[in-house]
C-alpha cells in the first residue's frame, strides 16, 4: 500500500477528492491532510515520507510554489502532484519549472484521477524495486569489503608481507586508512567461545551453528564501538579477535577496551548461554608491530579463565616488543629457511640471552611471537595436509601452560628443527615443489598486488630461474597464470553479482578499472558488461 498527502485550503475540495474513488483499490491510502504549506512541512519533517503528495497551488500562508520548492530542496525523492484551475497557468507553469510530476485540473475527474493513480503506483513500483536493488548491492558491496577487511587483518598478524608500501595501499582500498599512521596506538583482544558441560548433549552437529552465532554476536558487538575492526581465522571457529584503536590518553583509553570486554562476555552469555575466555594484548604502534600485538593477545588468553583475565600490562614485554624488530623477524626467518641453525640459536640468544632471568609470562609472549613466525613459514612450504602447521598452532594453544624456561625452549628447539626440513625439502627438491609452493601462494593471494621479481626474493629465487621454472611447470607464464585467476573470479562476481566495475577490480586486485576492462575482453572475448548481460540473460 502506498502513502499519500493531501494539501488544499478548502476542506470541501479535500472531502470530494477523498470520496472520488476507492483509494486502497489503486493500491494508495491518504495518511495525511493539511490546509496550506506550512502545515504540509510540519508534518513532512515530523513523519514518514508518503510517496505521493496532492497540492493545491493557491493558499494562504504559503501556496503550493513555496510547498514545492521546499520540498524539491529537501525531499527530492518525493512525487509531487498539483492540483490546478484553468486560470492557473502562470503557477502551472513556475510548477513545472519547480520538478512537479504531474497535474490534475479542478475539478478533478475521477477517470483523470483513477488514471493518475494507476501511473503513480507503476512507477513508485518501480523506483521500490530499484531502491531494493541498490540496498541490495549496498549490502553485498559492504559484506565483501568486511570479508576483505577480516582477510586482511588475519594476514597482517601471521603471515609475511614482503612489501610494506603494498600493505599500506591495500589498506586505503579496503577503507583501513586510520590504520596505516604508523603513530597509531592499538590493542589486539582475542575472544573464545567455551560450551559448557552439557550444553550440547549428543547434538554435536549443532556447534556448526554455535559458532556461526558467536562470529555475528561478536561482529554486532564489536560494531556498537568506535574503532573496532574484527577478523576471524576460518582454521579456529572458536575464536574471534579484534584489532582496537586505544586513544592515548590513559584512563579513557584503558575505560573503553574494559566496557569492550566486559560488554562482549556479557552478550555472549545472555544470548548464547555460553562461556567466554578472554585475552588482551599488549599497546602496539604501527604496522610492524601488529604480529607483536597479535602474539600478546594470544598469551594473555591462553593465561585468562572464563572467570577473568589475566597477564597484560608487562613492562618486560613491551621491552621485548620494541627488541623483537622488523629486521631480527627477518633476519630469523631466513635462518630457518635456509636450514641455518647456527645462525637461528645466535638470533634466539640475542632475543632471549640465558644470562637474563625473564618472568615467565615475558618469556612465553616471546616464544608465542616465535611460534607464529614459524606458522608462516610453515605455510609457506608445507605440501599436502598441513600437519606441521596444526602441530604449532597446537602448541600455541598451549603456550600458557608450560612452567619452565627449560620446557619452552626444548619445544622451540624441536619445532625450529621441523619447519628447517620442511622449509628444505621444499627448496631443495625438484623444481616442481617450490613452484607449486608459489603456486599456491599466487592462489591464495591473486587479489593483492603480486610481481615476480617479489616472489623470486621471497622464496631467496633468481627472477629469470623462477620465470622459466614457473612456465615449465605450470604450463602458462606467472602474467598469464595470474590474469587468468584473475578473470576467473572477476567472471564469477559479474555472473553472481551486481556489484559495480571498480569494486570487482578492486577485489580480483587490479587497481585500475579501464586495465581490468580491457584485460576482461581480451580473455573473455566480451566487455564485462556483455558478459553480465549474457549471464544474467541465462539465468
């Protein structure tokens, strides 16, 4: 059913349209009269919009040109229609000018009027259909842009990045700008969701759903915050973590991540009946240090109960936070991928020297930080089921768990060894699994910007060797072999989408809309717009 307004000084004239025809028949109800202007605006700034409104053109106070002209100004979506007399047509005429959709002579007919309705109904129909699309496609653009935001965010805690400068792109395309300020102060949270004893029974099929309603309770809480990104890692659907702006000024700062946490515990166990372990990371600035922040959270987690948490505000911590740089991550990684384990023990003693006494908790946060460095070598090189890869994060679970600087590093030790001989029997075999491992990775990040002459240092390669390599193997160039995943899922978004161009190139990671298009037709033989055309056509 569709609203509408009625706006005219005689109250006589106002009865006789409303006694003209069966309103609800052409699918219209009057919600509303008035008597001049300004009544018309009290009410319109006061109520819900009808989508049509009937007015007079000559009133006192103000006449249906003032009416129209303000309404053009601040409801330009609203229809207008005018009633007019044959004497009118100079206002008839300054109507026009004014936007108005259409005009009835008085006075009204009621074969006039039922054909007006008939037309106004099609059309705010229509335009309903069309807002319904664009909400749609506002939805969808906004589902995929938190979808990339999550992907990204999981990246930038456990796995490299060769290239900060790309990173830093990536964020402003996926709206992440505040975070690219290297000033910027941040705290990683890390929430579990834990069933109670009992609470499933034998109906263990139904955790699939629990999780599913503990990710969107924590993504709804989170989003009643300023500042909260969440991301999720897809391997653990227990656990969700959040990357938190803090302001710097202390006690606000600290006010806020508390009302957070206490606010998350409180939701997840009044809508899902459900215990909760959380842990707080240590304050991190910039980029480079978000693994550090990550690794923090993860510690204090595998130290809270579903009765608190515990384990944050370490000064020793945050000391070895500023001591674990950039540079000695890289230096570290490059000793265990090339098999080095003179040169892993040096970096681990400098890290950690056994002449110090760490507390526990120091010690563990900087082990949990190893143990994730390892991860992303680890998934790196690992062929086939990633067993090695379930094995750290294993012990990552448990890191809280050990009570000796002994244990930990006997742990370390054999799990350094480990990824060395994977990471090795990857770079030393045939050709055919260090391209494979390239492969994947191409796979798993086609969306991000990738150069060969990037990968070949990645994975410590001549850029002419893997080029040729790539090619003997795959069968295709790296170029052809990442245009054609590329087009792939940019075919797929057209035919399953409506999502714009730029938004689709954006997502298959081609930064500009005019090289995606023509990169389109040249694979596909159609422009993306015939494409979706031939698509949807088949549908």
């Amino acid at each position: 059913m569709y609203s509408i307004m009625i706006v005219d000084d005689e109250a006589g004239v106002r009865n006789s349209i409303k006694a003209k025809i069966d309103w609800q028949a052409f699918g219209f109800q009057i919600v509303a009269e008035a008597s001049n202007g300004e009544e018309a605006l009290a009410f319109l700034k006061q109520n819900r919009l009808p989508e049509v409104l009937l007015t007079d053109i000559r009133m006192p106070q103000m006449d249906g040109i003032e009416l129209i002209n303000a309404c053009k100004q601040l409801y330009p979506l609203l229809k207008i229609v005018v009633l007019s007399g044959y004497s009118d047509y100079t206002y008839m005429q300054a109507a026009i000018q004014a936007g108005v959709r259409d005009y009835l002579l008085k006075p009204v007919g009621r074969r006039e009027l039922a054909a007006l309705l008939e037309k106004l109904a099609a059309e705010v129909a229509a335009q309903r259909t069309d807002k319904q699309l664009q909400h749609a496609e506002m939805r969808q653009r906004k589902e995929q842009l938190l979808a990339l935001q999550e992907q990204m965010l999981l990246r930038m805690v456990k796995e490299d990045f060769y290239s900060l400068l790309v990173i830093k792109e990536r964020l402003e395309q996926l709206q992440l700008s505040a975070l690219v300020d290297e000033q910027l102060l941040v705290r990683f949270i890390t929430v579990e969701m834990r069933v109670p004893t009992g609470r499933l029974g034998d109906e263990r099929g139904h955790l699939d759903l629990l999780h599913m309603a503990f990710q969107m309770l924590c993504r709804e809480t989170a989003s009643t915050f300023p500042g909260i990104f969440p991301f999720y890692d897809a391997s653990h659907p227990s656990m969700m973590h959040f990357l938190v702006q803090v302001h710097s000024n202390g006690v606000e700062g600290i006010d806020a991540m508390e009302r957070l946490v206490r606010q998350m515990k409180t939701n997840i166990y009044k809508y899902l009946k459900l215990d909760s372990v959380i842990g707080v990371g240590e304050a991190v600035n910039g980029i480079r240090q978000y693994k550090n922040g990550y690794s923090s959270s993860m510690l204090s987690w595998s130290r809270s109960t579903i009765h608190g948490t515990n384990g944050e505000g370490s000064l020793q911590v945050q000391n070895l936070i500023a001591a674990f740089s950039p540079e000695l991550e890289r230096q570290l990684v490059i000793s265990v991928e090339n098999g080095d384990h003179k040169a892993y023990s040096s970096l681990i003693e400098r890290i950690i020297p056994s002449s110090v006494e760490f507390p526990m908790y120091s010690f563990t946060f900087i082990a949990s930080r190893i143990l994730l460095l390892f991860h992303s070598i680890a998934k790196k090189y690992e062929a086939g089921e990633a067993v090695l890869q379930k094995r750290l994060w294993d012990c990552q679970m448990t890191i809280g768990d050990f009570h000796s600087r002994e244990q930990i590093l006997d742990q370390l030790e054999e799990l350094a060894r480990l990824v060395m001989i994977e990471a090795l029997k990857t770079r030393t075999s045939s050709g055919q699994s260090i391209v494979k491992a390239i492969q994947k990775y191409v796979d798993d990040n086609f969306s991000y910007e990738l150069a060969l002459a990037s990968l070949a240092s990645m994975f410590h390669l001549n850029e002419t060797y893997l080029s040729g390599l790539f090619k003997q193997h795959v069968g295709v160039t790296f170029s052809e072999y990442l245009t054609g995943l590329r087009m792939k899922k940019a075919g797929e978004l057209l035919a399953q989408s409506d999502l714009k161009l730029t938004d689709i190139a954006m997502l298959v990671g081609i930064s500009s809309s005019s090289y995606f298009s023509t990169s389109f037709k040249k694979y596909y033989g159609l422009s993306p717009k015939e494409y979706r055309e031939q698509n949807h056509s088949k549908a």
